[in-house]
C-alpha cells in the first residue's frame, strides 16, 4: 500500500520546531501513549537528528512511520501511525 504523505490527515500536531534532540523525540513518545491505535500524528520538527530518530523510532512498539516531508520553509513534517 502506497500512502501519498502530502494528503495524510493527522489526528494530533506536535510542534518541535526548535527543540534538539533528545527533546523531539521524547514529546513524540509521550504523546504517542495517549494516543488512540490507529491515530496519526504529525511531529513538525527542525532538528537535524530527528531525520534519523523518528524513521527509526516509529517502526517500533506496533507503531508505523508512515513518512516525513521536508516542508520550503525548513523544517520537516514526520508521520507516525500508532499501533
């Protein structure tokens, strides 16, 4: 299954735009357990590190990295499905 990032609808925004690492990554854990399964969050970050962390992070614990986007303005819009 093909999924067109462009068009995914999240349910949650998280908003890391200035935070360094580890701090985009542990707000994505937290708020990914309050989350319902089948959610998606977005995580709208700046941080160099997320590109490694995120991809790697969201295959884990039953969720699925559904993809990132590198937005004009620079900074990058990951999705992660939780599980």
């Amino acid at each position: 299954m093909t999924t067109d990032i462009e068009n995914i609808k999240a349910d949650e925004i998280l908003d890391t735009r200035g935070l360094t690492c580890p701090m985009p990554l542990l707000k994505t854990k937290k708020i990914l357990k309050v989350m319902n399964a089948g959610a998606v969050l977005e995580i709208i970050g700046s941080d160099p590190g997320s590109k490694k962390d995120l991809p790697e992070f969201g295959n884990k614990q039953g969720n699925q990295f559904l993809g990132m986007l590198d937005d004009p303005a620079g900074y990058t819009r990951f999705f992660i499905k939780r599980g």
